[in-house]
C-alpha cells in the first residue's frame, strides 16, 4: 500500500483500526462526507504498513485524518479543526452537491 499516493490522491482519509473506539467516533464525525472519505483499516496490514504511516505523520495512534493531503490528527484534534472556518470551508468543498432536476 502506497500510503504518500492514497493521501495525495484522495480529499478525505480516514486511516483506523476496527476495533479502535476513537476510530468509530471519527467514523461518526466524518459521515455527512461519506462518499468522498477514503476509509482504510489497517487491521489486516503488516506493520510496515503503519510504519510507513507514522513516518509521514509523526503518529502512532489511531485514527489519523488527512484533509486534502494534510494530516487534520487524531479524532480529538479533528473534532477541534473542524469547528474552525478553514477546516469547515474545505469540508463543506468536498460535499457533493445537490442538482435538481
């Protein structure tokens, strides 16, 4: 798994362990952007894998939030960034549109 190229190439990812609590309340918070969220569960990957991971976001916990090829954090730091006006803009950005026919 190539992480640098999941995160560069989708808006929202979500990287999280199944049976991580943290892991389902960033699922909760994330859910109004479903479609868009690149949703990736490290449960089954070998440790290189969240070696890989941790050298690029300095963490070793879980979950880890990218928002348009940066790291927002953990599931706390995220709730906290998406309060903020940049965050919900460039949230809000990656909402499907609604079209009416």
């Amino acid at each position: 798994m190539e992480i640098k190229r999941i995160i560069k190439k989708n808006p929202l990812v979500l990287f999280g362990l199944s049976y991580c609590p943290y892991c389902h309340k960033a699922k909760k918070i994330l859910a109004p952007y479903k479609p868009v969220v690149k949703d990736i569960d490290l449960d089954k990957n070998a440790n290189g894998t969240r070696k890989a991971l941790k050298k690029i976001s300095g963490m070793k916990t879980f979950p880890q939030i990218f928002l348009k090829g940066r790291l927002l954090g953990g599931y706390e730091e995220t709730s906290r960034k998406m309060q903020t006006r940049k965050v919900k803009k460039s949230l809000e950005s990656l909402k499907p549109s609604a079209s009416f026919f």
